[in-house]
C-alpha cells in the first residue's frame, strides 16, 4: 500500500534545472529580473508543487550554489547568469 505521492523533484539538482528552465522560459521585467513569485508560481501549477516547498527552496539554493542564479538578498527577484545556457541547449 502507497501512502505517500512520488515527489520527482525531491532531487535540489532536478529541481533547480527545471527552475532554470522555468526562469529562462519567463519574461524578465527589467535589468533580467525575473520575479520569484512568477517562477514559484508556475513551479506549484505546472509541476504540481506545493506553494513554499522545499523542493523550490532547495532548488533555488542549489542553483544560485552552481551560479546559474543571481538571488537578489531581498529574494524578491532572480538573474539568469550565463552558466545555464549550456543547460538549456
């Protein structure tokens, strides 16, 4: 018997691609902001995440520890940086 949901994004790796992904594929709304509440956003109804999940959070940290996001420190907003151009051919 199942009790709980797989959870395919568990992994802070496979997480944080599909939120490079994400944030490639979102229109920045000035100096290559992106909005995190737009990428948090699309995360919880796309891949059917939770709001505030840990899978975002690890993600997040995940990317921005491999440099392929800029986190604002308010955490308002994210940058692509150049790195995650090779993971998005």
């Amino acid at each position: 018997m199942k009790h709980a949901e797989d959870r395919p994004y568990a992994d802070p790796e496979t997480a944080a691609r599909k939120l490079v992904e994400i944030a490639a594929a979102t229109p920045a709304v000035q100096d290559g902001r992106i909005y995190i509440e737009r990428i948090n956003s699309q995360f919880v109804a796309l891949l059917k995440g939770s709001k505030g999940s840990p899978e975002f959070g690890a993600g997040i940290a995940y990317a921005k520890e491999r440099g392929w996001l800029e986190v604002h420190e308010s955490g308002t907003y994210v940058r692509l940086t150049s790195a995650p151009k090779d993971l998005l051919k």
